[in-house]
C-alpha cells in the first residue's frame, strides 16, 4: 500500500509547479518558460523518487524543502518577470495552499483507516477541483493585480512565509501518529485561519487596485479639463480680438487687396482649429480620455485620423472603457514617438453597432515587423518594467465582456483590434447558470470519495429505501480490490 502513498505524494509535487504557473508572469516567452518548468519539474520528480527510495519510511516531507522547494524558488525566480515580493509571496501562496491539500488529504485517510487509499484519491481529485476553481474565479484578477500594483508586496510576502512555516512545524507526517485533541484544534485553527487570511489579502489588493484605477481616471479628466480650461482661455481671447481683426479685414477690402484679405481669413482659420477638441463624444468618460490622450499625441506631433460613432449612453462600465482606450493610445503615442516626425500617424475608429457591440480600432506606423507570443501578444525580447501590461489589460477587458482582442502587423502598420460583446446577454447567463460537464463529473468524483471516507454518511445513505442499493454500490468497501481487504 506504500506505493500508493509515494506516488499521490510526486503527484502532488507536480501539482505544485502547474498551480504555480497559473499565475507566473514570465520573463520570456510562453514556449521557453513551460518547456524549461517541466524540464525542471522531471529533474525535481527524479530527485524525489530517488528520495522515497532512500527513505524506507516514505516521509519525503522531512526532505521537500531542499528537493522541491529551494529548487523551484531558484527556477522560477530566473524565469520570472518579476524578480520581487510579487514573485515570493505567490510562491508562498502556491506552496501553502498545496501543503494546506496534502494536510487535508492526510486527515480524510486518517479517518478511513490510514491505509493510503483515500489518501490517494483524494489527491487525484482535489488538485485538479482547486486547479479549475482558481483557474476560473482568481486567475484573471490576480494576473491583473500582479501588473498594475508594484507596491506592498513584501509585506504580504512575509505573511505567506510565516504560514508556510506553520504549516511545516504543525504538519503530521503521513506515517506519524496524531496529535492529542489540543494538537489537533492548533493545527485546525492554522489550517482554517490561512485561506481566510490570503482571501482578505487578496480582496484588500484588489480594493487598492480600483483606488488606482479611481485615481487614474481622475488625473485622465484632471488633463481634459486642463486642455478645456485652455481651450476656452483661447476662444476667450478670440473673441475679444475679433472686433480687431474685423477691422482689419475691412480696410483690406476698402483697399481692394482681396487676395490680402484671404490670406488674413485663412491665418484666422488656423486659429480656429487650435480651438478644436481632438475629438468628440457624446459619452463624457470616453469623451475625457479621448481628449486627453488625442491631445498628448498632437503635442508629440502625431498626425490624427479619428472616427468616433458612440451614443451617449453605453453598455459597458466606464472604468473599463477608460482601460481600454487610454491603455491602447498610450501604447500607439509611445510607438509613434520613436519614429521620424513626417511618419508618426495614429488611426482610431471607435463604433456601436446597432447590436449593441462595441468595435474598437487603433493604428500607428510600424515599419520592423512584430513578432507574436503563444498568447497573441508582441513577444517581449527585452524585458522593462511595465513594458507590455497595457495589452493585457486590454486583452482582460475583452475578455470580461466576451468579446475579441487581436494585434496584427502587415504592411509597417501595427493594428490593435478589440470587440466588446453587449454585457446583457452575459447577465442572462450568470442569472442561470449551467453545471458543465467537467464540474459534475468532479462533484461525483468528491462525493463518491466522502461517501468511502465516512462510515457514518454512507450507513446513512444506505439505509435509504430503494436508493440505498445505489449507494451500497458505489461504497468500495464491499468489494475485493487488490490493495485491501474485503469488509468483514
């Protein structure tokens, strides 16, 4: 039964390094990153093989610091993006919450006997249900706090570090007697305190991330309204001038200079356009980035061709536009401002169509051609701080809508396309929800496992008339497997 319980340990070892780049940001492309991770990863499962060999007890636990742990936090440190508290404290996140499932997994095994059988499966089952739930729900939103916050990570570092160092100290090894009842209520007390604690630190991360977000779209208006209060200063100014050049042109053509008098008109003209806003809204947030980011690549001598067709009303939370456009322009200005003056263009084409889909355009001048990632994104040669976060920001909030998201290059013009879906339909699907396939075959899979797990659930559900022939099925205990002993 030992082999058992070896191989739900490597098992779970790898686990660690999936649920780990779940949320790693890497530094090089998404193909050199997972091919050097598994290679990583069989070198660290050789070493651990070997270790269970050496060990005839089987606790490897004694030894998995310097077999799994060091050796993975040396790995990913020279494969990550960042190389700070971001980095360590998700390494603690990942290495306590796999911990924090082997624990558990001892526990329910425990309760069944200690024969290694639900130790085992509950290892095979509960890995991947976290995996899908994490993948689904804390993913997304964790990769996003990781780009737009560089701050306060150490400090939550620390936090993670001392419950990877409760969990090792209040850790029982596999073939270790347990504690008494008051080692028991510590090491529950720790078990539940750890994800309440990261589910609070997660939460208050992404409270300070909205902050961010609050006061960056208060300095984009903070700009519009600077380049308004300017705006008006000059048509202030113009006006007052007027009765002036009105005279002017009068005498030109008491004088008979017509040709003189269309030239002062036209020089008039040119003033009028300073006047201009870049472009117009009707919306008043997408009006306020629009100016403000148009008007900074104006500044940087950006030739503009604008078309803007959006109501005033739209279907798609504010904050999220602003993401989108001012992520996408800022991207376009920075482009444009490495090229020669008579090449720097931008192109922006912003529609609602009549069903209710936003579709998004910005286009600069690109004449090196653009190498693209597994992800779709412009593959990073040189790595620099924040360099490629705006694109994923656009990309997620193409996502949270359902939408598309595509970077194209052809013909020395870099393309940013991005699709918004009407958030309506998605509300009808949130509000009936479907269990997919792969989510109930993991709930039967979890509820078979406490029904062998649970003595006392399973005489319960057995003593159900009619259906309690269903349940006396799936209970392992009434049949011979190979690794245990038919029930007496």
């Amino acid at each position: 039964m030992t082999v058992l319980r070896d191989i739900s340990f490597l098992w779970s070892m790898m686990h660690i390094v999936l649920l780990f780049l779940m949320f790693f940001e890497p530094r090089f492309a998404w193909r050199i990153t997972v091919t050097v991770s598994f290679l990583g990863m069989g070198l660290m499962l050789c070493l651990n093989a070997l270790a269970v060999l050496w060990l005839e007890s089987g606790s490897v636990m004694s030894v998995a610091f310097f077999t799994c742990t060091l050796p993975s936090l040396l790995m990913f440190f020279l494969l990550s993006r960042y190389r700070d508290g971001r980095l360590f404290f998700l390494f603690c996140l990942t290495d306590t919450t796999c911990f924090w499932l082997l624990q558990l997994s001892n526990f329910l095994d425990r309760l069944a006997g200690g024969d290694y059988v639900v130790l085992f499966f509950s290892r095979l089952l509960l890995f991947p249900a976290v995996e899908l739930l994490l993948w689904r729900y804390l993913r997304r939103p964790y990769r996003e706090l990781q780009g737009k916050l560089n701050r306060g990570w150490w400090l939550f570092a620390a936090v993670g570090a001392v419950y990877y160092l409760l969990i090792m100290c209040t850790a029982v090894p596999v073939d270790t007697p347990l504690p008494d009842a008051v080692g028991l209520l510590r090491i529950g007390l720790v078990m539940l305190l750890m994800p309440l604690t990261y589910l609070t630190i997660i939460h208050g991360l992404w409270r300070q991330m909205q902050i961010y977000e609050s006061r960056w779209r208060l300095e984009v208006q903070r700009q519009d309204y600077a380049v308004l209060r300017q705006k008006l200063e000059l048509g202030r100014i113009f006006r007052h001038d007027l009765r002036h050049h009105l005279t002017v042109l009068e005498g030109l053509l008491q004088q008979g200079d017509c040709g003189g008098a269309r030239r002062y008109i036209g020089s008039l003209s040119g003033g009028l356009e300073e006047l201009d806003m870049p472009t117009g809204c009707a919306n008043p947030a997408v009006n306020a980035v629009l100016s403000a980011y148009l008007s900074q690549a104006a500044s940087a001598g950006c030739s503009l061709d604008t078309r803007v067709r959006t109501p005033e009303a739209l279907p798609y939370e504010e904050t999220d536009l602003c993401v989108l456009l001012g992520n996408a322009l800022e991207n376009a200005i920075h482009a444009c401002q490495e090229l020669p003056e008579d090449q720097r263009s931008i192109r922006l084409e912003l529609e609602l169509s009549e069903n209710q889909r936003l579709m998004f355009l910005v286009e600069n001048p690109c004449p090196e051609p653009v190498a693209f990632g597994p992800d779709g994104l412009p593959a990073v040669t040189e790595p620099k701080e924040g360099h490629g976060l705006g694109l994923q920001s656009v990309r997620a909030v193409a996502e949270k809508y359902g939408g598309l998201f595509r970077c194209q290059w052809e013909e020395e013009r870099f393309q940013l396309r991005a699709v918004l879906m009407p958030p309506g339909s998605r509300e009808e699907s949130r509000r009936k929800p479907r269990l997919g396939w792969s989510e109930a075959v993991l709930l039967a899979l979890l509820f078979l496992v406490l029904l062998n797990c649970i003595p006392a659930l399973a005489g319960a559900l057995e003593s159900i008339p009619i259906l309690g022939a269903v349940f006396r099925a799936m209970d392992l205990r009434f049949y011979s497997l190979p690794f245990r002993t038919p029930l007496s």
